[in-house]
C-alpha cells in the first residue's frame, strides 16, 4: 500500500519543485526587465524614450510560458509601482501620478506582450525563425497598442500624431531588439 502512495508524493514533489522554480524565474525575470530599464535613451520629439526593457519582455517570453512571462512583468510593474526605482532610467513612478505618466501604456502592455510571446514560443511546435519573429513582433505589436492607446488618452493626439511619437520612433530599435531575443534563443539551442 505505502509503494503506491511514494510516486504519488514524488510526482507532487516534483510538480512543487516545478512551479518554485517558474516563480523565481518570473522573479528573475522582473529583475532582467527592471536592469535593462536602465538603458534609456530620450529622444527630443516624443515623450516616451528608447529603452531595454522591451528586451526584457521577449526574454520573459522566451524563458517562460505565457502566464508566468506575464506574471514576471506584472511582478515588475507592481515592484516598481511601490517604489523601487526600476522603470525608464532608473525612475520610479508612484500609484498618484501612474495615469498620467506617458510611459504607463507600455508598462501595463508588457504583461500581456509578455503572456503572448510566452505562449507562442511555448506552444509545443517546433519553432523555427518564422515562428519566433511571429512571437517577437506580436508581442511588439501589443506593446505599440497599450502604448499608444494611453499616450493618445493622456496628449489628446489624433492617430497619425500618436504613431509619429508612440510607435514609429521605436519600429527600427524594437526590431533590433527582436534579432537580439533570437541570438538568445540560437544560443541556447545550442548548449
């Protein structure tokens, strides 16, 4: 009776050991975004600055499924929301002004941009270079539409003001930082 009871306990075990390791990674996850916040370029024409962070995201996407990709920017959204200083350059946005701040769509689009590259990098399909620049601008395209969204609310801009200072600044860089994620993938492949 007791030797039916041990691959049970042990298949918990191992369940439990699995999901402690999806959160640290998540954890871990969070802290890549919030170092690569560090990288912040402002540009003169546009209130929103280049940054890392948008590599931060697709590598959530690539190093953890969908729901735990978001919830390791969701992690680093609230983290930062009380009061370490991890978003653009380093800043801090409190919960008063988040509404306001230009960069706000963005952050909140990075849960669901990284939930989108998580599951469609963890899909069970053999990936290939078409499938991860699917994956990659996907979740791109979902940062562009929270980003502008909530820049668009906030500046009161029409359509092609917004694209001209919430996305089309950042196609070029944004791509770079895709070909980046992708070297990551390659290079874990191979090890």
């Amino acid at each position: 009776m007791e030797t039916k009871i041990l691959p049970f306990k042990r298949l918990m075990m191992e369940r439990e050991n699995l999901l402690a390791r999806k959160i640290l990674l998540s954890i871990a996850m969070a802290v890549v975004t919030g170092l690569l916040a560090g990288i912040r370029i402002p540009l003169p024409f546009t209130p929103i600055p280049l940054t890392g962070q948008v590599l931060g995201v697709l590598l959530a996407g690539i190093f953890l499924e969908g729901s735990f990709a978001g919830l390791s920017q969701a992690l680093y959204l609230l983290i930062g929301l009380s009061g370490i200083p991890w978003f653009s350059g380093w800043s801090s946005i409190s919960f008063a002004t988040f509404a306001v701040t230009p960069t706000s769509g963005y952050l909140v689009g990075f849960i669901p941009a990284a939930f989108l590259v998580g599951k469609l990098e963890h899909n069970g399909s053999r990936m290939n270079i078409i499938r991860h620049a699917i994956a990659f601008f996907s979740g791109i395209l979902v940062l562009y539409c929270f980003g502008a969204a909530h820049l668009a609310t906030i500046l009161h801009t029409g359509f092609q003001r917004t694209l001209v200072l919430a996305v089309y600044p950042f196609i070029f860089f944004d791509f770079l930082k895709a070909l980046l994620a992708a070297s990551f993938v390659s290079a874990f492949r191979k090890v």
